[in-house]
C-alpha cells in the first residue's frame, strides 16, 4: 500500500495513542481506521468501508458525542483528532491534533453525565500504605484519603462509586478483580512525580500548605498529569484538595453503606432518596457526600443543626428561599465546562439566569443569620445580558448566538446578510427589466455561487456583460461583474460572523473564567444553603425532631425508621433506652416481627443526627459515635469468591478490630452462617468481647440461646417484640419490649407467606410430636449456657 500524506498523518498520531480508539477527522466525519475501524463498527452498529486498503469506519462530526458516549461505556478510551484550520484550496495537508481524550472519568459534557458525581481515583500504594485521590473532573472536586488499611480503601471506592481507577501497575490486577466494572488503567511510576506538577496547578508557592504526606502529594501529582493528558490542556479546573479522614468523618465501610441503605444502590429504597429533595444538583452531589461521611465532631454537628432548626423556624422564609433555588443551575459543572473550553452557549445563559437570582436570596438569608452573604459579581451578570441571546441557537459561529447591539461591527454584516435577500429580489427586477426576459431568475448553489438562469428560449436577449458559468438541458447561467461582487462580500459577511461571533463567544468566556473563584465559592455556598434547607423542610415534611447530644446515653423515644416509615402504613414507633452501664441489647423475636428494621433505625437515626438532620423520633439523645459497623444479612461475595459464612466472619473480625467504646455496633443474626452449636458459640464469644470493649451494640438474633447473656452481664437487655395471639392467628404489633421471645412462630409466618394450609397443618403435626415436650421440659437454652465456662466482666 502507498502510504499517502494524510495516511502519514494518521500513522503518526495514532502512534501516540496506541491504546485510544483514534477517531480522526476528515471534513464532516470522525474516521476510525484499521482496528479502531473494526471495533468502531461492531460497537456503533455502523459499517465497515474501506479507504485505499484500509478498513474505515466513520461518524458524523455533529453525532460525536452520541456515539463518543457508547464507546467509552463499553469501556474504551477514545482520542479525537481535530482539524486545527480551516480546509483551504491552496494547502493539502491540514494540521491535525488530538484535543481530547475520553475515558469514563474525564468527562465534562452534559449529554454523557448524570446529576450525581463522577468520580475516578488514583491510587497509589507505598510499604503498605494507600492512598485514593478522587476526582470529578466535571465538578474539579477533589478529595484524598490515606490509609494503612487496605479494606478502607476499597470500601471508599465501593461508597464512591467511582467511575475509573487510575493505578500504579502493581495494583491493577487485584483492583481489576475487585472492580470489575469500573474500566481501570496503570500508568506508568513517573506520573506519581514532580511535585512542581501540584504547584503549578494550584498555584501555589509552597505545597506544604496542604499539609499532605509525601504519598499523598506524589498521587496528587499523578491526577494533575493524567487530567491535562485527558483534558489536553494546560489550565485545569481543581478544586484545592479535601482530606477525608477517620479524624474528621466517620468513614462507613461498604457493608455498612449496604446494610442500611444509605444511598442507592442494588437494594431499592435508600435513606438519600428519601431526604433528596434538593433542589439543586450541587446540592444533591453535596447531600450524598454528607450522607457519606457523617461528622464527628459535636461542636460541627451542632453548627449544622442549629441552621436546620433556624430554617424550620420560618417557614415561609424557607420555602421562599427553596422557590428561588429552584432556579439554581449546575454552576459547577458550568464553571468547569468553561476553563476547559467545551461550553455551550446555554451554559452562559444558565449561569446568567443563576446570577440574577442572587440578589433575592440574599434578602431572604438576612431573615436566618445563618449564612453569610453570597457574592453577586454584578459586571459578570451584566455582560452575560448584554453579549448572549436570551435562548441561543446553534454554536457560536452560526450567527445566532451573540446578541444584537453588543457588537456594533458584527451586527453590520448580519445586517448585509439578512438584506441579502431583498437586495437579490432587486438585482432580479433590475435584470428583468434590462433584459426583457421575464422568466430570469437569480439563484443559489454550492459549488458555483450566485447565478442568472435564463431559459434556452431566451439566450438571444442577454446583453454582452453575462459570462457564461454553467450550461443545464433547458437553460444556461450566468454571472455579471455586479452580482461577482454581491457574491464576494456576502460570502466575507459569512465568514466575518462566524469569526467574530467564536472570538466573542470565546472573550466572554475568558471573563467568566475570570471570575472562578467567585463562581466556585458561590456554588458551595449554595450547594450547603440547598442541603440544609432541603433537611429542614424534610424534618418538617416527615415530621422529625432536632437530635440532642450527650456523653453516653442513647434515649430514643418513639423512633421509626425514616425509610421504612415512608412505604408502610401505620409505622410502630418505638423507643430505646442505653448508656454506659446498659450498652448491650439482645432482640429475640419471630421472623418479620421487625427486629432487623429496629436495630437499623437506630443505626440510621445515630447517622442522620451526624449528618446535621433532625430525626425521625419524638425525642432523640445520642452520643455522638466515632463510628457504626454492621453485619448484617446473608450476602455472597460472589465475586471474591467467599462464602455467606466467610463474608460474616470477614467482617465480624473488622468490627471486633476497629470498634471502640464511642462505636455503635449493630449485629443481625450473626453466626447463622454455620452449624447452629459453632453459631451459638462463636455469637456467644463475640458478645463477650463486644462487652467488655464498652461499645454500644444492638444484637438480633434467633439464637434465644443469647438471652441467657443478660444473667452473666448487667450491660446486656433482652428485648424482643411483643406477638398477639387471638385465637389461632398471630399478630406482629412490631412493638419492641422486654423480654424474650417465647416461640419462633415460624410455622404462622410461613401461613403468611402463603405455604398452602395443609402443610402448614402437618407441620403443627410434626411439631406437636417430636418437639413440644423436649423443649418446654428441658429448653435447650438452659443446658447450653450451662454447659459454658463464664467470665464475667
Ligand atoms: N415498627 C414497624 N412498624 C410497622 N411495620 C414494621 C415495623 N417494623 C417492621 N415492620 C414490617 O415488618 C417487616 C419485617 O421486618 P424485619 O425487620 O425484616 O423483621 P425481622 O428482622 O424480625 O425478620 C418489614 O418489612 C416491615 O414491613
Ligand atoms: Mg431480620
């Protein structure tokens, strides 16, 4: 095969980005060639051609991002290759160059993302320590988290969901396999240098302001340089980085996020769907994150609280301030859009309409003396009116979006085009009339320009200046020096506004970027104002109540379970009560009496008050936990390949290594994993240790075997949940009590589940025989924990 000069071209570039899919672009199509071409058809859906040998496979220019988007989910990283200048007769050879790369991560664009966050991380790894630097590209946040422990690790990638790992080499594999979904790549150990890379980005003088590790500050380094190789741009849009530590967030582990429902996920209805009625989208990502990572600190926790319960207060204020939200648009990812030059005119005027809208608010926040004032760059908001259409069409260039008067200039050529027209129905008149033909017409097309049609019949009549131009079956065209120079300045009108209008466009862009600062903190300002706003109206809407904070006690009064509450009619309040020397409870009771959902509402309301929301209770004092583990459920780790016991003890064994005395430990049939002897046992001597270690722990279990802990230990309560018999039917009132449970009932809950009557009645048949009298005689409860050597603590 000759190699051609654009071939040329091609060879070079995709040699450089050997592992892209390069779509090159050749006047109105994004070609594919080669492999690209071949994956590019079977994905897209599209065909397979062939230029001079080699296999082709082209996209529209204007569909990109259509089909961009369905490449990079089906996991492959695209490069586009743009045309630098404008095609022109006298050059053969444009200059071509890679203006992006796309992977699932690096991706600004509102088509390809949702409202929530996008996040990839990198993460590095160094004699056993981690570290994970997250970031949204579309929103420049960016957050780091330290650990020696591998598991937290994984649990914030799991909790984050993240869209993209960036590792190190040694650590792809492993993460691979615990991700797979997420498309992951290495990169190579220079990335994770040159910490000028962090300097330059942030501006900054000295990076010790930041007070990160040397680990975290050379991953840090690795993001910035992985960004600018995506983003291909110099001028990135970061956010100055944000530590999560134990110190200052409880970091769920994923198990926990799982078990609770904290944000959604496999399991359906979630605590987030709940409480989301934000009414920004910087104010949903802003929810979830705080979800995410409840405070430990009081004095911050009450802080948010205290603003919640001032919004609850006035009302009207509130929902006044909430109409104004409403309006708010996503300024972040527009901000972001614009400092890496891929905005659309409509981001302008959604910014615009955002703007305005301040001045309002900052009337309404002077009734709450909770937030500050926000910044109004007024001759921002004043040029965004003066410069952009109110509802702009096209992309700039196209005339459309560039507002009348704003350029006197560029309004003079629009002038000459739209009088074009009328001019051209003159010109025809004119000609008409000089001629004597009546059936002259002045005409349009592409490749040659205006025209005089004048009918074969006529040809005798036309005066000497028309020179021929094109000869068609009926009639032939001409052109004269006047309409040459009609032709020559409408087509320099053209040309004039698509330059001027990009160049406007863009000037007014370069201001906005200007104005980051202001925007970005804007933008947090209101994202906080949003959430808090949006936990006061639902503490009114679900009718909850502020949260007080105390050393030890737990005291819940009338407590529901703000998920559960939400789909079931007539929810159970219920109350519990612990502190220091009472910190253990044991739940016994039947299948769907509402164990499981009792010891999860304590959970969540321990969370909700650590985010800053009222609760869903009459009354609630709580300490404040440095943390809350869960094991709960039977779940396969299908993926890594663990069993249902295996996953239970995994995480038994984090809980007993991490909790403290400020923990809160929540446990749902622990040991059921197993033979019901090495069950008992090992739930047994979990407790034990649970006990003496002071943390606060919750404990259903069908193990009435661990009733009988109450008689060992003054720290543990047995509660269960009240069950009414009226004649041969149960009732579950859900009501937690104290006590034990004195049956299973599991033959009425398999009545209720439908397990046709007549096994049911030969199951009371089976039970009245071979059991009744064993266990009402000698309950094997009482043999078992006399068979135990006890230490009490
Ligand atoms: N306090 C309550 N009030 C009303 N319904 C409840 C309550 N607690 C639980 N339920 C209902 O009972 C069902 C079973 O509860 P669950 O907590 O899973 O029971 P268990 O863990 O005891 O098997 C729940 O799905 C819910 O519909
Ligand atoms: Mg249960």
């Amino acid at each position: 095969m000759k190699v051609t000069p654009l071939m040329e071209q091609y060879l070079r570039i995709k040699e450089q980005y050997k592992d892209s899919i390069l779509l090159f672009r050749l006047g109105d199509f994004y070609e594919a060639f080669f492999e690209d071409a071949k994956i590019v058809s079977k994905v897209l859906n599209i065909v397979l051609t062939r230029r001079q040998d080699a296999p082709m496979a082209g996209i529209p220019y204007h569909a990109l991002n259509t089909y961009l988007k369905k490449l990079v989910e089906a996991g492959y990283k695209v490069a586009i290759c743009d045309q630098m200048e404008e095609p022109s007769k006298s050059k053969k050879l444009i200059r071509r160059e890679v203006t992006r790369v796309v992977t699932p991560g690096s991706i600004v664009e509102d088509e390809f993302l949702s409202e929530t966050n996008n996040y990839m991380a990198v993460v590095s790894e160094e004699k056993g320590r981690y570290c994970t630097v997250f970031c949204d590209v579309s929103t420049g946040e960016v957050l780091v988290h330290e650990s020696s422990d591998e598991q937290e690790t994984l649990d914030l990638l799991k909790n984050y969901s993240i869209s993209q790992i960036v590792c190190s080499e040694h650590l792809k594999s492993s993460l691979r396999e615990r991700f797979p979904g997420v498309y992951t790549e290495s990169i190579s150990e220079w990335y994770f240098s040159d910490l000028e890379e962090v300097e330059k980005a942030y501006n900054l003088k000295d990076i010790h302001h930041f007070e990160l590790s040397p680990l975290a500050l050379k991953t840090l380094a690795a993001l910035i340089k992985y960004v600018k190789y995506t983003m291909i741009t110099e001028d990135l849009n970061l956010k100055p980085p944000l530590l999560i530590s134990q110190r200052d967030y409880m970091i769920l582990d994923s198990a926990t996020v799982e078990n609770l429902s904290l944000i959604p996920g496999d399991r359906g209805k979630n605590l987030f769907d709940v409480l989301n009625n934000t009414e920004t989208p910087m104010g949903a990502r802003l929810l979830k994150k705080w979800i995410l990572h409840p405070l430990v600190d009081r004095k911050q926790i009450e802080e948010r609280l205290e603003a919640v319960e001032r919004l609850v207060n006035d009302r009207v204020s509130l929902e006044e301030m909430r109409n104004f939200l409403s309006n708010v648009r996503d300024v972040e990812r527009i901000v972001s859009r614009v400092e890496y030059n891929r905005s659309v005119p409509r981001d302008l005027v959604a910014l615009r309409e955002t703007l305005e809208i301040i001045p309002k608010l900052n009337e309404i926040l002077s009734n709450f003396g909770v937030f500050n004032k926000l910044a109004f760059p007024e001759e921002l908001v004043d040029l965004l009116r003066r410069a952009i259409e109110d509802d702009p069409l096209g992309s700039p260039g196209e005339g459309k979006v560039i507002k009348r008067g704003f350029s006197p200039e560029l309004d003079e050529y629009r002038d000459l085009l739209e009088h074009a027209e009328e001019r051209l129905k003159e010109f025809e008149e004119k000609e008409r009339e000089r001629t004597g033909i009546q059936k002259l017409r002045v005409g349009y097309n592409q490749v040659f320009g205006y025209y005089i049609e004048v009918t074969k019949a006529n040809l005798d009549k036309i005066p000497d200046d028309y020179e021929r131009k094109q000869t068609l079956v009926n009639s032939e065209r001409f052109i004269t020096p006047e309409l040459k120079e009609f032709e020559t300045k409408i087509m320099a009108a053209k040309e004039r506004i698509e330059e001027m209008e990009k160049e406007l466009f863009k000037s007014v862009c370069e201001e906005v970027k200007k104005h980051k600062e202001v925007l970005l903190k804007l933008s947090e300002d209101l994202a906080k104002m949003d959430v808090l706003s949006t936990l006061a109206y639902d503490a009114i809407l679900y009718n909850y109540t502020k949260p007080v904070f105390s050393e030890d006690r737990l005291e819940i009064k009338g407590g529901r379970h703000p998920v559960v509450e939400r789909f079931t009619q007539n929810f159970v309040e219920n109350d519990i009560y612990m502190d220091n020397e009472k910190r253990f409870v044991v739940i016994t009771g039947p299948n769907m009496s509402g164990k499981s959902t009792f010891i999860r509402q304590v959970g969540l309301i321990s969370l909700m008050a650590q985010i800053g929301s009222f609760v869903p209770a009459q009354k609630a004092i709580l300490p404040v936990f440095d943390r809350i583990f869960t094991r709960m459920g039977a779940r396969d780790d299908l993926a890594g390949g663990r069993s249902t016991f295996l996953v239970e003890m995994n995480e038994m064994a984090l809980i007993l290594l991490k909790s403290t005395e400020k923990s809160l430990v929540l446990l749902d049939e622990v040991g059921r994993g197993t033979s019901t002897q090495d069950g008992v046992s090992i739930a047994w001597a979990i407790s034990e240790e649970l006990i003496k270690r002071g943390c606060k722990v919750l404990f259903a279990t069908h193990f009435t075997e661990l009733t009988e802990l109450e008689k060992h230990f003054p720290q543990v309560q047995n509660k269960t949940i009240l069950v009414k018999e009226e004649g041969k039917n149960v009732i579950f009132t859900h009501k937690v009590v104290d006590g034990v449970a004195d049956r299973s009932y599991g033959i009425e809950v398999a009545k209720i589940a439908g397990i046709p009557d007549r096994v049911i009645n030969r199951a009371y048949e089976i039970l009245e025989r071979n059991f009744k009298n064993h266990t009402k005689k000698n309950g094997k409860s009482n043999r078992f924990s006399q068979q135990i050597p006890l230490f009490p603590v």
